[in-house]
C-alpha cells in the first residue's frame, strides 16, 4: 500500500501538469485536434510506444492509438484505456476564469474538459512510463479519439482500424466521468436533424406558398405521438431509468418573420433507445410519414417543395452483460461494487460490439460535465491513478 501510494504522490504532480497543458487545447467538437494528437503522441513515444493515428475524410481531427507493451514486449490481447478529446463549447463571459486555462482552487481542477474528459487522459498519460517499466504479460493501449461529444464520430473510424490489424484486445475501460464507479449500461443515442424546405411568400397569402414552419410543427406533433407508443414498448426487466426508448426534440429553427411565409425550417430531435428495434420503428413510421402524407401536400402546391433527414450519428447502446470480465476487473481494482447504469451515451458499445469486455468508468462527475465552470477534483484524479496502479500489479502477475 506504501509504495502504491507513493507512486500516486510521485505522479500526481506531473498529472496535474499534463491536464494543464491538455485544457491549453482548445478541441470543441468539429474543430481540429491534431495538436493534441501530437501532443499526447509524442509523450506516449518517448516511453517506446507504438502508435498509428486514423482521421476524418479531411484529414482535420483525428484518432490516436498508442500501444505500451512493457519489457516482455508481449503483443497479444491487452487493455484499452479509451478517452474523447473533444470538448464542448464554452464561453469565457459566463466562467469564472479562463474555461482553456487550467486553474487550481480549492483541490480542484477548473477547465473545459477537466472532467470531460481529459482528466482521465492525463492521470492515463502520467503513468505511461511506469507502465513501460514493469514487466507486464499484456500491453496496455491508449485510445485517444475525436468528436465523441457529437454522436461518436471517431471511435468507428479508429475501431474499424482495430478489426483491420486483429488486435486482440480483452477488456476495454473508458473513462468518463462516472465518480470512479464502473457503469455497465447505457441507452442507444440517435440523433438526426430534419430539413424543411418550402415556398416563400406573403403572410397574406399562405395557399401560395408552403411554410416550412407549419410543415416541420406537424413532423413535430408526430414525433410526440411516437413517444407516447414508445412508453408502451417498454422492455420487461428493463435496466434503465425510465425503462423505456425516450425521444426528445432539441431545436427548431425557421422563418424571417410573422408576416413572411417561411421556406425553411430545421428540427433537431433525439432518439435513446433501449432496444434497436425502437430505434427502426420511430425512423421507419416517420420516413413513411413524410413520404405518404407531408411531402405529397407540400409538392402540390410547389413542386421542388422537399423534406430531408440528416443523421448526425447512431450511437449503439451499452448493454448489460451477464459475466463482463471488465465490470470485474474494474470493480475488483476501485473496492466498488456498485455497478450502475447511466442515461448519458459513451463509445463503450462500440467497443463491446467488437467483442472487446467494457466497462465505463473514470474520474469527475456527469454532474459537473458540460457546465459552466467545470471541474473534477484531486480526489478523484488520486482514485483514478489508484486504479491504474493497481492494474498494473493485475497486468504483471
């Protein structure tokens, strides 16, 4: 225990060194973060990693994975400790500091993404060359991706990578903020935007034109008809909270003013299914909605008239497993067993759809994720260094 926790006291400052510079980059999703790419590159190579990086079609933002294989230089199987890059937005009027200057107050980190989630990025970062010091039977991976905060948009790039170059990983931790606790299911998360276009006119006239608005408000009243069935559809011995897919509409957009008819609108509306099943059946009832009811009515009266869907991502579920090696392992490692489920999304089934055993755990609070003023605390950057330590002794044995 001594020596554990004078590993801890030796990393912790460096740690704290690393989430500083992290936070400098300011990665808000579907902005570049090679930067932070090379960044974290470069300090995984010094301890003799090996890394390959896949990217975006623009070669914009970008994925890392890092590999550790300690003296034995044993390539098989292993541990992935997975993290996002991205960050949210944040603006610096409503902080109380600088949101990409890390400040320390209070044995707290204060910064957009402190908690998520590069905190669990530095605390894995700072020990990589411990890890490359001892004699470990498995290597251990690093996965560091890009924008996971928009539908997941790296991780399937990066594991399309993996099934390429059969890396035969066994477990999977992603550390998001979940208080050090290991979550063993989540819901789906379907996002989608859905574009109106109509016929602009005057106010005065609204059968010569075709409002947009009006159109997307009756797509909207659909969608909250189907929320309602979903609640009907609710899984026996469902897991979550609620037990049921939930839908919810986020944004609607459109229009120039009162007098004008509109010719274009959006709505952004989300899907969190519990099964995929629910997923097919909201897209396939309002794919037939628009196609035999809205878009005939619009396209009489203008025929270029037109409704289109864009689907921002489809972020599968994490789902519950009987035996997860990785739920074991992590809750063998922190002393908690306490295995819970979260309503927020994570790239954790992806990983588990490659036959990779996962678990969702990391440092900080969901609490404190995306706000103003975000932070996670020493204490928790202390417990997720305790975890690595002690997987390490897993990993050497």
């Amino acid at each position: 225990m001594s020596m554990q926790k004078n590993i801890i006291d030796e990393v912790f400052p460096e740690t704290l060194k690393i989430l500083s510079e992290l936070i400098k980059f300011q990665t808000v999703s579907g902005t570049s973060n090679l930067a932070l790419i090379e960044y974290c590159e470069k300090k995984l190579s010094k301890v003799g990693a090996s890394s390959f990086r896949t990217s975006d079609e623009a070669k914009k933002r970008f994925n890392l994975f890092s590999t550790v294989n300690g003296k034995e230089k044993v390539n098989e199987g292993g541990i992935i400790l997975s993290g996002h890059t991205d960050v949210v937005p944040a603006s610096a009027k409503e902080w109380g500091s600088d949101p990409f200057v890390s400040t320390e107050k209070n044995n707290k980190v204060y910064g957009r993404g402190s908690c998520d989630m590069k905190g669990f990025i530095a605390c894995s970062l700072a020990l990589a060359p411990y890890f490359a010091s001892q004699n470990l039977k498995k290597p251990i991976h690093f996965s560091f991706t890009y924008d996971e905060e928009t539908a997941c948009q790296g991780a399937p790039v990066m594991i399309k990578e993996l099934k390429k170059r059969n890396l035969n990983c066994s477990v999977c931790i992603v550390g998001e903020p979940t208080n050090m606790k290991a979550v063993q299911a989540h819901k789906g998360c379907y996002e989608y935007s859905t574009y109106f276009t109509g016929l602009a006119g005057h106010g005065s006239a609204p059968d010569k034109g075709v409002n947009a608005v009006e159109y997307a408000t009756r797509f909207v009243n659909k969608l909250l008809e189907l929320r309602e069935e979903l609640k009907k559809r609710e899984p026996k011995n469902s897991v979550f909270t609620p037990p049921y897919t939930t839908l919810g509409i986020g944004r609607i957009k459109g229009g120039l003013a009162r007098n004008v008819i509109a010719d274009q609108c959006v709505v952004d509306w989300e899907l969190r299914p519990v099964v995929p099943e629910d997923g097919e059946f909201v897209n396939k009832t309002m794919d037939a909605y628009v196609k035999d009811v809205l878009l005939p009515k619009m396209k009489k009266v203008y025929p270029k008239a037109n409704i289109k869907k864009e689907t921002i991502g489809e972020i599968i579920g994490f789902n519950k497993e009987e035996e997860s090696e990785a739920i074991n392992l992590v809750c063998n490692l922190t002393g908690d067993n306490s295995r819970e489920v979260v309503s927020f999304g994570t790239e954790a089934g992806l990983f588990q759809e490659i036959g990779i055993s996962t678990v969702v755990c990391g440092p900080g609070s969901v609490e404190q994720a995306h706000t103003i003023d975000e932070y996670v605390s020493f204490d928790q950057l202390k417990k997720c260094l305790k975890m690595l330590v002690d997987l390490k002794e897993q990993m050497s044995r």
